[in-house]
C-alpha cells in the first residue's frame, strides 16, 4: 500500500473505488472526486491510496491561511478521507495510513464536521491525539406546523411523532414555538441596511481588514478568497452585503427525504464576517432575508461566542450539534492561545452540503 498524489490515469480505479461504496450503501455524498481539480476547491490535492493498481482508499488536502490575532498562519484541511474498510475490515490499517501521510506532509491539520463523535473518523483522530470539539448547533422555526410535521430527526419515537402531530393540527405547536422564539428575540443594538449582491468585490477586502484583528483564530477571507468559496457562477449562494461593513452567505434548501430535516426547506447562515460587536445584526439580517424568502426553519454553526450570542439573541434555539471541529497536535498548540475562534460551516468545504 502507497500513497500517491491523484493523476488522470487513476480517474478509472478512483470510479471503480466509488463503484463498491456504491454497492455497499455508503451514503451517496461519501465519495472520491473522479475528475481530480474540476471537483475541488482551487488548491486542493487528492491523494490516493493504491495497492497493485487498485485504489483503496483517498483525502483531500487544502492549505489555506488562517489568522491568529492578525498573524497569518498555513493550516490545511485533511477533507472527506475514505477507506475500503467501509467495505471490508480487511482494510482497517488503511485510514491510519492516510492521516500519518497527511501528517507528515502538513503538520498543522483540521477536520470539519464528521457527523459526530460516535463515527469512525472522529473515534480514530482522538485515539491518535487529536483534540475535538462540537461546533454550536442553533436552529429557529419559521413555520411550526410544517416543521412538527417534517423535523425526521426528533420523530424517530412513534409517540413523539404523535404528539407532535396532534401539537400541529391542533395549533397549539404554533402558539408554543412562536411565543417561545418571541419571547428570547431582542432586536439588535445596531440596525443596518442590506443588500443580495452577485459577487463579492473591493468591499469585502474592507471588512477583512477591520475585522481580522479582532479574532484570535478566523480563516482568511478576504474577496478574492470569498470569490473561490462562493463564485457567482454558483446560483446556490445568497450572498448579504450589510451596511455597516459586514456580510452573509446563506442557502436556500429545498430538503428530499433528508436523514435530518426530511422535506422541510431549510435556510441556513453559512458564513458570516464583520466585528464581532455587529454580529446581532448580521445574523438578524440573514434570519429576516431567509424567512422573507419562505423557508420552514432557519439554521446555523457558529463557533465564536459573540456570534453564538447573536443567534440566542435572535431567538435561536440551541440544539444538539454533530459538527465537529478534530485539530492536529499541531493545530492544538496554535489554538490553546486563542479561545475566541470563529469557526463556522464555511471552513475547510466552502460549498457545504445543506
């Protein structure tokens, strides 16, 4: 077994890897890219893992610049890493295999979100020293009928399934919620105008540098960054430029049978930048914008307090958070000097799957 950067000639035994995930359920997001840069952010590098002309499994490094109080500093993203041991336990040694190859090459990794820490990769990063930590998870109902519903994720028991139900038919599901998220609504301090705007331009490079500084760890966005996150050729991103020197960037999700959100249209504040006192009101804008545009529950990831914060003022609702941020030994030493982190589901994947 042999790691190895991805080339053309791979593409066919990366689709045929792909093609026994396939056979054996993996969830359909789990994947390899086949076409090599086409498929990843600018910067990104695939790396296979190949034995006798068969790929067994693969990751993506991304380094990218992050801030420390100002200081810019290289950390990589170690993205989607897969094993044929999903497949066959045969082939256990192989994600340990891969994370010391990344290792070796960038010591200073993260991994974002991992579907909570009872799944294989989080449980395997921890046994190898990486630290972990959930990302707050925060959620705020738009139209209560609908989401009592359609929420799949609190109707697994039968009887609360029923109970909901009857809370919805009978309106009282309505009164509750509403009278719940108005009652913890505070409107922000500072209003502010906003606008959807097609691209990212000079603009954004302002906001980056008034608020770079006042983050003690923040990935670098600046607009030629948030141009690669979020291009306008992607009409998936609904991008909020505020008044007061700030912005969003938000989704719109028409939900299929999701595992989480079954069918419910789901809004969600994706990435956000501005000083950390004009929070309120970014996350305000971007809740009001989504609802006007007719979601059923509005959601959000935020790491930093003053951005959590934000969204308890709103009247969010937090909830249980399977989003994880696994920092490498390296990664630890840079953070245990910086608490305020503003980590949120922007980083590492730009175009999220939500």
């Amino acid at each position: 077994m042999e790691i190895r950067p991805f080339s053309a000639g791979w593409r066919t035994a990366v689709r045929e890897f792909n093609g026994r995930l396939d056979a054996a359920g993996v969830a359909p997001g789990l994947r390899l890219p086949e076409d090599g840069q086409a498929e990843m952010l600018p910067g990104s590098q695939l790396y296979l893992a190949v034995e006798e002309g068969a790929v067994r499994g693969g990751y993506i490094l991304r380094p990218q610049q992050f801030s420390f109080h100002g200081t810019l500093r290289r950390v990589t993203h170690y993205r989607l890493p897969l094993s044929e041991a999903v497949v066959h336990r045969s082939y256990a040694h192989v994600g340990p295999l891969m994370l010391r190859s990344a290792l070796k090459a960038e010591p200073v990794l993260y991994a974002l979100g991992m579907g909570g820490d009872d799944k294989p990769l989080p449980r395997m990063l921890r046994a190898m020293g990486w630290s972990l930590s959930s990302i707050p998870f925060f959620f705020r109902v738009a139209h209560p009928a609908r989401f009592l519903h359609r929420i799949r994720a609190a109707r697994q028991n039968p009887w609360r399934a029923a109970i909901m139900d009857l809370a919805a038919w009978t309106g009282a599901g309505w009164l509750g919620i509403h009278a719940w998220q108005r009652s913890r609504t505070r409107r922000p301090a500072s209003a502010s105008v906003f606008q959807e705007v097609e691209e990212f331009g000079a603009w954004a490079d302002e906001v980056w540098q008034a608020s770079q500084g006042m983050y003690g760890m923040t990935a670098v966005r600046d607009a030629a960054t948030l141009r690669q996150l979020y291009p306008a050729s992607d009409p998936r991103f609904l991008r909020l430029r505020l008044s007061l020197g700030a912005w969003a960037v938000l989704l719109d999700t028409a939900m299929r049978d999701d595992s989480y959100f079954g069918d419910l249209r789901v809004g969600t504040i994706v990435d956000c930048m501005g000083k950390p006192g004009d929070a309120a009101a970014v996350i305000h804008a971007g809740r009001v914008y989504l609802e006007r545009r007719g979601v059923d529950l509005v959601i959000s990831n935020q790491g930093h307090t003053a951005w959590a914060q934000a969204l308890a003022a709103d009247g969010f609702l937090r909830g249980p958070s399977n989003f994880l941020l696994g920092a490498s030994k390296g990664l630890s030493e840079l953070m245990a000097a910086v608490p305020d982190r503003h980590i949120n589901r922007g980083d590492g994947d730009g175009p999220v799957h939500l």
